[in-house]
C-alpha cells in the first residue's frame, strides 16, 4: 500500500483478511465480572479514551523493514495530525531507522549500619557475593538476568543498584519481587546486619525524570534516525531544513536554561498516547520522555533527525498488555508477542521522532496555533478577535 491511504480503507482490508479487528475496543465484549486482578483493586469500570492512528510508519528496524499504524490514545485534538504528518515525512524518505542498545531496568535497595566502618565492610562484602546475588535471580525468575550492581556510600548508609536484564516484560515488578527474595536470602549471611533495609531508597529512577537514566539505561536505550528530503520538508512539512534545525537550536538553549532534563520537544505525547492505548504503565513517561534530539540542516537541503531514549520501560507482556483493548492495539501493531518487545520499542521511538519534526517545522512556520485552532477547539471563534489596547 502507498502512504496515502486512510486509515480505516487499510484496516477494512485486513478485517476481511481477518487479520486485524475493523476498529479498536467496542467490538470485543468486556466481562465486568472479572476482578482484573493484577492490574487493579477495587474494580468498578473503565476510563474511555478515544484512540486515532497515526501511520503508517515505514521502519527500518533490528528485525528489518516493516510498517506500522500507530494507535494513539489521547484526548488532545491535533495531536494525532501532527504524529500522522511527521510519520508520513519521514516515510516517504525511505523509512526511520531505529535500533534497540539495550535492556537495563534497576532496583535500588538500601542498607543502614551503626557506622561508616560498618558500612564500609559489608558493601565490600556484598560486591564479593555477586556470582551468589547472579545466581539466585536466575533461580527466583525465568527472565530477570542479573547485569551488573554498583555501590554508592553516604553516611553510614548504603545504595546497592541492581541492573536487570528483563526479557519482554517492562519488568519493574519483576525485578521488585526478584531483589527482595535474593536480598533476603543472601543478608542472612552477611556477617554485619544492617540496622535498616529498604527495598528501595529512590535511587534508581523509577518514574522520576533524572539524569541517571539519561546517561546510562534504564528500561530499553533505543536511538531513532531520519534523513528528510528538501522536497517532503517543503511538500508534507510546510518549512525548510533550516527554518527547523534553528527552531530546535533555540529548544534546545532554552531547555538547558529551564533545567530540562534533556531536550525534546513533546515526546511525553507520543509516548503517553501509545502507552495508553497499549498497555503500558503509564508513569514510566516520566523516565521514558527524558531523551536526546538532534537536527542538523544539510548543504543540499536535506535535513538530518535523531532521537536517543535511553530510559524506554515497555514490554509486550505482563502489566496491562493483556487488556482487551490494549491487546488489540499491540496486534494492529504486529507486536503482540514477546518477541516483538524490540520492534515495539523500536516504533515508539521513531514516532517521537516523528513528532519532533512536525512541531518543529509547525513551529519555524507560524502554523503551531492555527493548527490547534483548526483540530483542537469545539468552539467556534469569533470572527472579530482584535485586540484594542489603550
């Protein structure tokens, strides 16, 4: 199919195939009687968020070239426009390439003792016993693989971070539940007992945006790339490869200026939409959104795009991956299986890239708020909105 279909022509064709539902949620019954144990207590109903599709997306992915819809569940009108726009721009340059690094999720535990001496001893106790911590995860977990553990003294105290390696899952209760019964286990032979144990003391980043993750990996280090055309830039983007790359000069400036931590645009809104409309734990956003954007303007008129997400917790099992409507949006993305969780993380970081790019030129352009005015109001405006100022 050629990148100018619609939508809802391209997934007629696949409910005939049988391939994918006609539309998303609304066609597979819901038991209420079910208490969605796992994902929820207290079960009384669900929260309807319309979900659009953006797409769809060419990928040059680890698995190889493959295409996308993208479900995106928001209830921001213009949104899925500008994704929708951004994908089709790079699309039609040959593709996004993206590539997984790779998969580190921690868990941070925390260990108090009557002294800095004491301190000192069991963290080099503890660091001696890694082989041991290793092989107990891989007894306690089928998919938890212990990568490595880091030591940080202060006062009296001391942070063991854990790095887990997390198979499909996006794994935090996972490696919750691993660390506290090795942990447990092992501090029954530490020849020094801490007068104080946490399972964890904020060091690790959980759903807190922080420079941690930003320079190493928690979750999936994902990096996005495209090369976009002076032509699509001037046809699909409305704008010129410079008028951009100046726009996300100034972005960027201005980030380091407001104590961002890295220096995006809004890719909380892509990310947020397909986590939503996924499955995913939605908080992780915090850590996820923290990213590295590039753009650089070409002698030929091209313009070159990148995107690093060294903190992208996904997965394509466990969590609320399982729900009918979010089980359906994975399918219509062909990835709905554990094999796919690369190839998943893979789309969710060229879209943000996509987006990078729409807002971008929509920005340089002066399209931004008309833009909003055209798909995000429902009100009309008045044709007179002059402003007198005495």
């Amino acid at each position: 199919m050629n990148f100018t279909d619609k939508p809802n022509k391209y997934l007629d064709k696949l409910s005939k195939e049988n391939k994918h539902p006609k539309y998303i949620s609304g066609q597979q019954p819901i038991d209420h009687s079910q208490s969605f144990k796992g994902n929820i207590e207290n079960f009384i109903g669900f929260a309807q968020v319309p979900i659009g599709l953006a797409g769809p997306l060419l990928l040059n992915g680890t698995a190889g070239i493959s295409k996308h819809w993208v479900p995106m569940a928001t209830t921001e009108g213009a949104l899925v426009a500008s994704y929708d726009r951004g994908i089709k721009a790079g699309s039609l340059c040959g593709g996004f390439t993206s590539r997984t690094l790779s998969n580190k999720v921690q868990r941070s535990p925390y260990f108090e003792f009557d002294s800095l001496i004491d301190a000192l001893h069991f963290a080099t106790w503890i660091k001696s016993k890694e082989s041991l911590l290793s092989t107990g995860v891989s007894q306690a977990s089928n998919y938890a693989k212990l990568l490595n553990m880091e030591v940080l003294h202060e006062g009296n105290g001391v942070h063991l971070t854990l790095s887990f390696e997390t198979g499909a899952a996006a794994g935090q209760n996972m490696v919750t539940i691993v660390t506290d019964q090795v942990l447990r286990q092992v501090l029954d032979q530490a020849p020094l007992k801490p007068t104080l144990f946490y399972i964890e003391a904020n060091m690790s980043g959980d759903k807190k945006a922080n420079f941690r993750s930003l320079s190493n990996v928690r979750g999936r280090k994902v990096i996005s790339e495209v090369v976009i055309s002076k032509e699509v830039i001037q046809k699909v983007l409305k704008s010129t490869a410079e008028n951009i790359s100046k726009f996300w000069m100034t972005g960027t400036l201005a980030a380091i200026q407001s104590g961002a931590v890295g220096n995006p645009a809004h890719i909380t809104n892509a990310l947020t939409s397909i986590f939503i409309a996924c499955g995913q734990d939605v908080a992780c956003i915090a850590e996820a959104a923290v990213g590295i954007e590039r753009m650089e303007a070409k002698s030929n008129g091209d313009l070159y795009a990148s995107m690093t997400l060294p903190g992208l917790i996904v997965g394509t099992v466990g969590g609320g991956t399982g729900l009918p409507t979010q089980k359906e949006s994975l399918e219509l993305m062909d990835c709905s299986t554990p094999e796919d969780v690369g190839k998943f993380a893979e789309i969710c970081c060229a879209v943000t890239l996509a987006g990078e790019l729409s807002i971008g030129a929509a920005i340089a352009e002066g399209h931004f708020a008309a833009a909003h005015k055209a798909h995000g109001r429902k009100r009309i405006m008045k044709k007179d909105s002059s402003l007198n100022l005495v």
